[in-house]
C-alpha cells in the first residue's frame, strides 16, 4: 500500500482586526516618511535655491516611495491579497496628506495632488504585490 502524503494544512487565517492594524501600521509609516521626506525636499529646495516649478516632480517622487512603502509594510506580514491590501493601505495615509494639504495650501487640490494620488495608490499595489 502506497503511503499518503501529508499535505501542507498551515492555515494561515487572519482576521479582519489584524488586517486593519496593519493597514494603520502601514499608514502611520506612510505618513511619518512623507513628513520626512517633505523635509529633505525642503533643505534640498532651499540649499539649491530651485523654484517652484520643480516641486511637483518631488512630489511625484515621494507619492511612489510612500505608496510602495505603505503597501509593503502592510502586506508583508498577512501575505494575503497583496495588491488590495496594498491600495487600502493607501487611503488612510492619502486622506492625512489631502487634510494638511487643504489646511496649508488654502485651496483645493491642483492637477498635481490627482497625480500624487493615483501614483501613490499604484505603487502601494505594486508595494503589496511585491510583499505577498
């Protein structure tokens, strides 16, 4: 008689309230490395002397580092659903940036914010593609 195979039987199961402590590990990451990030833009900018036509092609730069890094972080520990857990990780840390945006460019968001926007939810599915 010929031997049965054991097959691999881990579950992994992961509940809905470690999913959402991920997602707001991944996004409070997120949002402290745009601040960061901000800031070097902003010692750069000044010891430069560049004008402001030039910030939006920071900020495009910074949009893809934090969406990649906010997916990444969030996935890698649930494994699961990579490029949908990568896109909502987004959001939270999106939603911060827009809200200081709003309060401290005294208007709406420019073509440039929509850029922002799409580019860090693209790269936050690429981040949580790459983790899972």
């Amino acid at each position: 008689m010929a031997k049965r195979r054991k097959k691999n039987t881990v579950q992994s199961n992961v509940d809905l309230r470690t999913v959402i402590i991920k997602i707001i590990i991944g996004s409070t990451v997120g949002v402290a490395l745009f601040f960061a990030l901000m800031a070097l833009m902003s010692a750069i900018s000044l010891k430069l002397d560049l004008d402001e036509s030039r910030y939006k092609y920071f900020m495009i730069a910074i949009g893809a580092i934090i969406g990649f890094v906010c997916g990444y972080i969030t996935v890698k520990p649930v494994r699961k659903k990579g490029a949908l857990l990568g896109a909502v990780s987004v959001i939270p840390a999106g939603m911060i940036i827009l809200l200081f945006s709003f309060y401290f460019g005294h208007g709406g968001i420019g073509t440039v914010g929509w850029i922002f926007a799409l580019i860090s939810v693209v790269f936050g599915m690429l981040g949580g593609a790459v983790a899972s």
